[in-house]
C-alpha cells in the first residue's frame, strides 16, 4: 500500500467521523426541539437559544467583521457560515458569534417557536 493509499483511506475515515458527529449534533439539536415543544416559552418572542462552543484556535479579527458573509472562511474546505446567518434570519431570529475565554469561538443563534395555545 503507498503512502498516496494510506492517505486516501485516512481521509475518508475522518470523513465518515465527521458525518457521524454531525448527525448526532443535529439529533441532539432535534430532541431538544422536540422536548421544548410541550414547554411553556419562557424567553421574549418566543425564540429560543441554542450555543454551540468549540475549542478551536479562535476567530482572528480579519475574519470576524465578515464571518457570516458567503463563502468566508478560515478552513480549506470550509464554504462559511453566510448561508447559516441567512436561514436563521429568515425565520426572525439572530446568529452571534464570540471570543470565548483560551481562544475558542461561542456561536449563539436564536431560532423561533410557535406559541403554544392553553389548551395543550
């Protein structure tokens, strides 16, 4: 096997981690939905938080000012966070992105609910 091989084969591992660590991201993302829909709203305009927290090298300041433009990004392969920033304003909510303390990045984006009515 060449190194090309070895290669070709660790990237389609770490490929496969990757999807598989998505899915539960958005599993997760999914059951808490589901579980705050038989909730009362407790935030104003019915929107609801959700963070997510990462231990990555941070966002340098040359790329915050744009980092929910399209295709702004600071990975090889990445496409950038413009097409998150306008999915979520289109339904009336916000996406946020912060410093967090030791270089990491925090994105809070805000996604809104339906008011449920007394009866449920």
């Amino acid at each position: 096997m060449t190194r090309s091989d070895r290669d070709m084969i660790v990237d389609k591992i770490q490929i496969q981690i990757q999807i598989q660590i998505q899915k539960v991201a958005l599993d997760l993302m999914c059951n808490a939905i589901e579980s705050m829909a038989s909730c009362r709203r407790r935030e104003a305009a019915n929107l609801e938080r959700f963070t997510v927290a990462d231990k990555g090298p941070g966002i340098s300041a040359d790329i915050a000012d744009r980092l929910f433009q399209p295709f702004v990004t600071i990975k090889r392969h990445g496409m950038g966070a413009g097409l998150c920033r306008t999915i979520i304003e289109s339904h009336g909510g916000y996406i946020v992105a912060e410093a967090n303390p030791g270089g990491s990045t925090i994105l809070q984006f805000s996604a809104p609910f339906a008011e449920l009515n007394e009866e449920t």
